[in-house]
C-alpha cells in the first residue's frame, strides 16, 4: 500500500510535522511505501474557478502550470492520501485549502469531460489543534468526508492530538502510540 502525506503546516518542524513522524515509522515498519510532502514551501496558487479542468479528459487538466501538479502525480500513485493539518479557524491550513480546491480537475463532472483520476482511494487525516478534540475537528472531519463522498474516495477515519504545551505534547507515548496504532489500522483495513 502506498501512502503520501500531504502536510499542511506552515510550520515545518512542530507540532504537525511532530506527529507525522511516528505514524511514518510504522507505515515504513510494516513494508509498505510512504512519501511526505510539505506544501508550505511548495507554490499552490488557489483556483481561479475557470472550469477549464471540466473539459480535458484522462488529465487532470488545470492552466495553472504550478506544483499543484506534482501533488496530483504523487496523488494517483497512492492508495492512501493522508491530510495532516493544524486546525486553522475550525478548518485546515491555506496552503491545504488550496490544495483541496484544486481537486477540481481529478473529478470531472461539470464538462464535456468524463471520469475520475483518484476514484476508490482512501483519504485519511491527521490533526492537531488548540481546543478539545471533538470540538475542534469536526467541521474539518466533516467537510473531508463530504468530499470524498461526492468523489468516490473512501474516507478512512482521523487521528488527531490537542496541542497543551506545544511540541511536546506530541512527544508523548500516548501521542506517538496512537499515530502508530492509527497507521496500523488503515494498514491493517486494506489488507
Ligand atoms: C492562525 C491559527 C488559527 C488556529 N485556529 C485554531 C482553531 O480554530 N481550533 C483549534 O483547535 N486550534 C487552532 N489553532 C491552534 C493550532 O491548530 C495548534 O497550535 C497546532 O498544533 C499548530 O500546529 P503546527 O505546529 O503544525 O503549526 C490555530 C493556530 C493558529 C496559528
């Protein structure tokens, strides 16, 4: 199974890059594939809502010649897209908000173009937020499966820590066993 991370953090090394690294380790533990992408450092533009993606079929088809590019082509390769993201304002991240408008040209509904380049993969999210779990995520956690109902993904569940004292909050054995135990169970749910 592979598995590409997109990390949404503008912060590359604290509390959201923290917690992908264990659930990392036991991805790569159990022999299966995974890659990180940080989207902070990558250039996203938002999209224009041209709808010109509507009308390329079998290719994802934006004008935007920017790394939006790169994260389709690493996205098609995965089974499994995990969303890792601070929670921003009840929501993820700019830079992962772009990216998720930019879904557009993998689903082609609204032109003369037909089917899906990302149909029947797993989505997943890994989260970290200020304010109680439940609390926090569940605006995120319910737009994501929104998503993936009207593209035909799988949501697969989320795993998220409350940030009380910052970076070692997720320091924790408690932290770093459930991202483990979360890996596991997406492994564990494929095979
Ligand atoms: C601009 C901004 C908005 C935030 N909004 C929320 C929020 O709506 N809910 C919440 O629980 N935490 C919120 N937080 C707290 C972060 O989600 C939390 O500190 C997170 O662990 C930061 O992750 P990072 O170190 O990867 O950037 C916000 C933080 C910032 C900087």
């Amino acid at each position: 199974m592979n598995f590409v991370i997109l990390m949404g953090s503008p912060r590359l090394t604290q509390n959201t890059a923290e917690l992908c690294k264990p659930f990392m380790e036991e991805i790569k533990a159990n022999g299966s594939e995974v890659r990180y992408i940080t989207l902070a450092d990558k250039k996203i533009a938002p999209c224009k809502g041209c709808y010109s993606c509507q009308n390329v079929n079998r290719e994802y088809g934006c004008p935007q010649k920017d790394d939006m590019y790169l994260i389709v082509d690493e996205i098609i390769k995965a089974d499994c897209i995990v969303l890792a993201t601070p929670i921003y304002s009840w929501y993820c991240t700019a830079e992962m908000k772009a990216v998720l408008d930019r879904h557009y040209g993998l689903n082609k509904f609204y032109g003369s173009a037909r089917g899906s380049l990302w149909e029947g993969k797993k989505v997943a999210i890994l989260a970290t937020h200020g304010y109680e779990r439940e609390y926090a995520v569940q605006p995120f956690e319910m737009g994501i499966k929104r998503l993936c109902e009207h593209s035909g993904l799988n949501y697969a569940g989320l795993y998220s820590v409350r940030d009380e004292h910052d970076l070692p909050s997720f320091q924790t054995p408690e932290a770093i066993g459930g991202a483990k135990a979360f890996a596991r169970s997406l492994l564990e749910n494929y095979n």
